[in-house]
C-alpha cells in the first residue's frame, strides 16, 4: 500500500510538472508566431466550443471518478458502471454535437472561420471518447502521467512543424483538438484491459439525478469562468481576446502550483505559504516575463496580468475554504446559486466594462465575480460548520512577502538587462522569502523542512 501511494505520489508530481511545463513552452512559441490577433481568433473559438464541451461531459468527469472509485475491486460492477455512463455520456455528446452544429449553421461559421469553428469543435466530438473517469477512480496514475507526457511531445513537435506563420492559426486549434483526441483514443484501447460492456441489470436512471445535480455546478461555473472571453470577442478585438486569453494562461500556470491539502488548518497553512507571495511576484514582475516569454506584442498582457493576480489569492483560498468544504460536508448545493450570482453579476459588469476598458475591463469583472461567489460560499459555510484555521501563518507570510517584495522592487529599479533582473528577482526574492520564514519559525515549512532532510539522512544511511 505504501509503495502505491508512494509511486502515485510521484506521477502526480511529474503529471503536474507536465501540466505546468509544456502550456508554458507552448504559449511561448505560438505568441511569437501567431501574435495576438492570431491567439485571439483560437481563444475565441475555443471558448465557443467549451460550453458544448462542458454540456457534452454533463459532470462525468467528476461523478465518475467518485463511483468508480467505490467498485474498483468488483469486476461485474465495474463493468456495469461502465457501460451505464457510457451510453450517458453517448447520449449527452450527441445532443451537444448536434447543438453546436446549429449554433456554426446560425452564426454562417461565424464571420467566415468556419473552418477553425469546425476545428475546435472536434473537442465535443472527441468526447465520445471521453473515459478518463475511469483511469482515476481506480487510480491509475501511472498511466495517465505516461500517456500525458507522450501525448503532449508529439504536440509540441507537430506544433513546431505545421505552426510557422500567422496564418496558422487554424493549424493550431487542430492540433490542439487532435492532442485531446489522442489522449482519449489511447484511453478507450487501454480501457480493454479494466472494463468491458455488459446489458444485464443496467440502472441508467439512478446516476441522473447526481449527474445533472454536479453538471449544474459545473457548468454555471463555466459560465462564469469562460463568459469574459464570449463577451470580449463580441465587444472587444480579437487582440484585445489575445491579450486576456494570455494574462488568463500566465495566471493559471501559477494556479496550478497550488498544493493539495487534507486538514483545514495545514491546508490554509501552506496556501499562506505558497500563495501569496506567488500573487505578489507574478504582480511585480509581470510586464518584464510577457515582453521576455511573449514578445513585444503582448506588451499589454502585463497591464492585464496585474488586475487577475488577486485571482490567485482568491481562487486558492476560496478552493479550500469553500468548495473542498462544501463538498466534503456535503453542503455542495450552496456552490449551484453562489455560481448563478456570480454569473449574472459577471454578465453585467462585463457589458459594462468591456466597451471601455476591454481586456482589463473583463478581468475586473472577472475578479468581482469570482470574490462574489466565494463571499457567498464563505459566509454559509461559516454558519454551518466550526473548523479552526490559524491567523499566524497568513501574519507571517504577508510581513515575509513585504520584505521579498521590497526587494524585489529594488532590483526592478536597477535597469539590468530583462533577463538578468528577472532571473535576479524570482532567485534572490525567492531566496529572501524562504530565509524570512525560517527566521520567523514558519511551523509549516519548519514541517516540511524536517521531512526532507529526515528523507535525505535515510536515503544516505542506507547507501
């Protein structure tokens, strides 16, 4: 159990370094080649497409993992939850499919990018193929790292090949979509060895109910999460969409270093650790990485990187304190209206601010949305549930992030070469927030500290 627990450790460990590595190389060469127009134009189709995709899923991904979990050492129920979400998952593709072409029909393929509406459409067909529930509720992890990581190089070097002007931009959404469809195809052709279709004492209906309960989450979260970029690509530039869609990946990129948490207390603990100063560093240094990772025609993503930082404090504080509780209290249908307000303020906000403010006016809007929500969560789930969190460790993390930042600012102000000063502010400013904690005896990194060098001094004894 130990070894399994350690091995899934570890691809987890190499899946998210994947995950956070190869976007990153990816935004860095297509930024220079299609520019912002060009980013523009996929972002838009793409965010199109992913309400479809949304709808098509109808909360499988989720409601899978957690089912599949609880039958994984029965064969016959195995296959019987199987072959149920799968005709499911059949039927809701096919309804998505379908509505989506009508949408491509009723637009006239959208000011004539038919094609690359076409493209990014394979998404929703891919899905029929979609069956990674299956993969993580019975924890194959290994699989999954192995099969990302293929995947994403032959991605990356199809890109390098078929993406050389800016008229690529359709090359671009097709390979994006065809790595999805990669991902699934070897999905289905390893799932032979797991599960298999069976017709007896299939109980469709039961999983309805769940299904549509989680889709509504998830999918009023979509709208909030995706609508910035449908109403900036209707208000706004393809450029202006080009910009944002970069800000919001750059932002993201350092979401996805947030740690996974299991008690309360820790969990905030190591947020306040990790979180803020990630916040405050992207804000400072964010116009000197886009001039240096996306070029001088992204010189405004900067500007638009600085607005959405505090959705970094925000979602990561709000992911623990509000949906990880919600659902592990079993309160989850206070995240179904938390994200309806939210939709309807980001709705508003956005038909206001983007005709004057575009990129950035939608990242406000986005911000006070996604503050809304969590407000909302927050403030119920404190009523109704007593857990203890202590204030110590966000006291020290933001007079440690005072100081990294300070100098920071200063090494800013130097005028040294772009690369030079940001390689300067993340090493020294790193190095300045750590040794700031262990002076102040942050007891969370004085934790993980011990394990490391306990780790370490076993590792050599037994050599």
């Amino acid at each position: 159990m130990q070894k399994s627990m350690l091995k899934n450790s570890v691809f987890n460990i190499i899946y998210t370094a994947s995950n956070i590595l190869f976007p990153f190389i990816t935004s860095i060469y297509v930024s220079r080649i299609l520019l912002p127009v060009g980013v523009g134009k996929v972002a838009s189709a793409q965010n199109i497409a992913s309400y479809f995709v949304t709808a098509a899923a109808l909360g499988l991904p989720s409601y899978g993992v957690r089912e599949f979990a609880k039958v994984r050492e029965d064969t016959a129920k195995k296959n019987s939850l199987f072959t149920e979400l799968f005709i499911i998952n059949l039927i809701s593709t096919t309804i998505s499919l379908i509505a989506y072409i009508f949408v491509l029909i009723l637009n006239n393929g959208f000011n004539g990018e038919g094609t690359l509406y076409i493209c990014c459409g394979l998404a929703i067909f891919f899905n029929y193929l979609n069956i990674d529930w299956i993969y993580q509720g019975l924890e194959e992890y290994g699989y999954i790292t192995g099969r990302s990581v293929v995947i994403k190089c032959i991605s990356l070097a199809l890109l390098v090949v078929f993406v050389k002007t800016r008229e690529d931009y359709v090359a671009y959404a097709l390979l994006t979509s065809l790595a999805l469809g990669g991902n699934y195809i070897f999905n289905v052709i390893h799932a032979r060895k797991m599960v298999g279709f069976t017709l007896v004492n299939l109980k469709i209906r039961k999983h309805i109910k769940p299904i549509v309960f989680i889709a509504g989450i998830i999918f009023m979260s979509t709208i909030y999460n995706k609508i910035d970029i449908t109403m900036l690509s209707a208000l706004s530039t393809d450029e202006a969409v080009g910009y944002y869609s970069y800000a919001q990946r750059t932002v993201n990129i350092v979401l996805t270093k947030a740690v996974f948490y299991k008690l309360m207390d820790k969990g905030f603990q190591i947020l306040c650790l990790g979180v803020v100063p990630l916040a405050v560093g992207l804000f400072l240094t964010a116009n000197q990485a886009v001039v240096l990772l996306y070029g001088d025609s992204f010189t405004p993503t900067g500007t638009t990187i600085k607005l959405m930082c505090p959705l970094i404090l925000i979602k990561g504080f709000g992911d623990l304190l509000c949906y990880q509780l919600a659902y592990s209290s079993k309160n989850e249908y206070i995240l179904l209206p938390g994200s309806a307000i939210a939709s309807i303020i980001n709705v508003i906000t956005n038909s206001i601010l983007i005709p004057l403010y575009a990129q950035n006016g939608a990242v406000i809007a986005s911000v006070m949305s996604e503050l809304t929500t969590n407000i909302i969560q927050f403030l119920y789930l404190k009523r109704k549930i007593k857990y203890h969190i202590s204030n110590t460790a966000l006291v020290l993390s933001l007079f440690s992030t005072m100081v990294m930042a300070a100098v920071v600012c200063a090494i800013i102000k130097m005028n040294l070469p772009l690369a030079v000063a940001l390689a300067m502010e993340i090493s020294i400013g790193g190095a300045i927030y750590l040794l700031m904690n262990i002076a102040l005896k942050n007891r969370i990194l004085s934790e993980m500290l011990t394990k490391v060098l306990k780790k370490h001094n076993t590792g050599f004894q037994d050599s």
